[in-house]
C-alpha cells in the first residue's frame, strides 16, 4: 500500500512531498477515533522491548531521529505510529530560514538523500509554545543547536539558550554539531570548543533540582583518534551518553546519477549503514559498554535495526527508511524485535 503511494510522493520534490504527507496525516488524526485506531495498529507492546538508558524508560527502542520534525507541530500525531519516543529539531534560538531551496534530493537507487536543510526552523519561543501542552507519556528529545550567524566563539551561548528554553518540555537534549550544512559547524566536534560547550551546558544542568540527560550527536566522518578524543570528552564531562551518526559527507559507491549524488549537502539512509554501524561498534568496544549509544544512520528494516542493537546501541532511530518503507517499518522491527526475545527466554 504504502508503495504505491511512495510512488505518488516521489513525483514531488521532497520538501514538498514532507509538507504534504505531514499535513495530510495530521489532518486524518483530526477525524475521531483514527489516532486510537492508528495507535492500536502501530503499537507493539511487549516487556521485551522495554529498555531503561540514562534514567529513562522507554516503552521500545525505536525513535524518530531529529530532522523530521523540526519544528515541534508533528510528534502529538506521530506517537500514534508506535515510536517509543521523538526527538524533536534541530532548535536554535532565532529562527532561521535554513538554506535556498532546493536542498533535499533523493537518491531511489540508494535508498538515500542528501540534504542541506541548514536548520530551518521556527526558533526557540515557537518549539517552546508547540510543547507546553505536550502528552505526558511520550518521551521527547530536544535537539538543539547554533544559528547560522552565531560565530563559533559564541556558540556556547545559543546551546546554554536552548538548553534554559527547554528544559521543562523535553525528556533529553542533544548537542548537535555535527551538521554538514550550517558553514563551520562539525570544527565545534574538535576537543576544545566541544569541551567548552558540555561543560557549560553540565553546570547548569547541575544547579537544577532534576538534571536531565545531555548526549551528543556525532558525525560519521570521524577519524579513529577524533573517536578516541569524544569518548574522553564524555568521560570528562559526564554528559549521558552519544548519537552516532549524523549524516556523511562521503559519496563513495553510490549508484544514482551523478546530478543527484553531487549535491552539497549530508547523505542519510541506506549508504550510511555500514559507517555508522562500525562507529557504534568502536565506540561501544573502546569505552566498554560504559557510553549509551542511539544508533542511527541507514536502518530500514528488521535486519539493519538489529544490527545496529547487537554493534552496541542501547536504542535506534529512524528518518530517511520512514520516506522510503513507510510508517509499517516501525511496527516491523518492534515484533521481530519481541519475537527474537521471545524466542531467545524460551531457549
């Protein structure tokens, strides 16, 4: 079903095939009783899936990465397609337009996109006013970052911004700067200025009466001793754990047409399966286990979520196998999941 209706979208530009889509699903969440009905089809509930990282618990593994819903008008609906919890953003203080359209372009024979979306969003006062009435029983992470025309020197200030502004709406936040598509970003993952920004965030976080988890997004593009360098960073800062990866800015064995695969801009989906895999199994190798991990980057089915789990990720989460399975692909890999652990007690 869901096939022929991707095939329908794909006609559209992205951007506008996402507006759509969104619109339309939240609109069909207005009808009564379709968000029950929605929520007792998607829903799978099982102890198996359960899973308790960093003080939270979660209902199952499977989350919306940041990204998809950016600006906070999205996850009351989206809950109801059985995630176990939303990340929301990436949110900067000011609004931003993000970069000249077009800048999201698919890659069907690759099962990828690229995008240069450069944090558009609404700012920090709008997300705040999307969350103040937010479900209770959903977890929600709060994906934060700098704008555009904040100078690396100062981007302390717009994380400490974000992280005050949302600290009574959102479950846990994540530092993203690891983003290819705001100009200067990723040199804030060097050891000094990425210090600066944990350290200041985890004082704050220290003076209130219930600190909340903090993790980083990293990128896929790391070197072995930038690897080694953000394990220390989070030894040293004490921050809950890491989201590994963002997306790549490597185009190497792509099989669409050079038109597409030449954009500037982030790779997701399947041709980032293999890196981001390798990144969390070293990760959680080098630091023993000691970090969680959220696993992201090209899972688009039972297989390629287990295999995340199994290099190490505490959770998952998707973004581009959404656009390219549908929603049954979250239903899909919560029962294979339960099945699995099911299979395994009996054994």
């Amino acid at each position: 079903m869901y096939k022929l209706l991707r095939s329908a979208l794909f006609l559209m530009s992205p951007e506008k095939a996402h507006g759509f889509t969104t619109s339309c699903f939240n609109a069909f969440c207005a009808i009564p009783g379709a968000a029950p009905f929605l929520s007792s089809y998607f829903h799978v509930k099982s102890p198996h899936l359960q899973r308790n990282v960093f003080g939270i618990e979660f209902p199952n593994p499977v989350g919306l990465a940041a990204g998809f819903d950016k600006e906070g008008t999205l996850y009351k609906n989206f809950r109801h397609l059985g995630f176990g919890f939303i990340e929301i953003g990436t949110v900067t203080p000011k609004g931003q337009p993000g970069n000249p359209k077009p800048r999201m372009f698919r890659l069907p024979q690759d099962q990828g996109l690229i995008n240069r979306m450069g944090f558009n969003n609404q700012g920090l006062e709008k997300a705040v006013e999307k969350l103040k009435n937010r479900p209770k029983d959903l977890i929600i992470g709060g994906n934060i970052g700098k704008n555009k025309s904040t100078s690396n020197e100062e981007a302390v200030h717009d994380y400490l911004t974000c992280f005050e502004g949302l600290f009574d709406f959102v479950d846990y936040f994540v530092v993203n700067v690891s983003s290819p598509n705001t100009p200067g970003l990723r040199e804030l993952q060097d050891k000094k200025p990425l210090l600066r920004i944990l350290n200041a965030l985890q004082d704050q976080n220290s003076k209130k009466l219930e600190r909340k988890p903090i993790l980083l997004k990293i990128a896929p593009d790391l070197n072995i001793e930038q690897l080694d360098d953000i394990i220390a960073i989070v030894e040293e800062t004490h921050i809950d754990g890491l989201i590994a990866t963002n997306t790549t800015i490597n185009r190497e064995g792509l099989q669409s047409p050079k038109a597409a695969t030449g954009e500037a801009g982030g790779l997701s989906g399947m041709p980032l399966r293999i890196k981001s895999t390798e990144v969390i199994r070293y990760l959680y190798k080098k630091s023993k286990g000691k970090i969680p991990v959220i696993g992201v980057g090209g899972i688009a089915d039972y297989a390629s979520a287990k295999e995340k789990l199994d290099a190490g990720a505490s959770l998952i989460q998707i973004y581009t196998g959404l656009i390219y399975e549908g929603p049954g692909l979250i239903k899909n890999i919560n029962q294979q999941l339960a099945a699995a652990a099911e299979n395994e007690k009996r054994h």
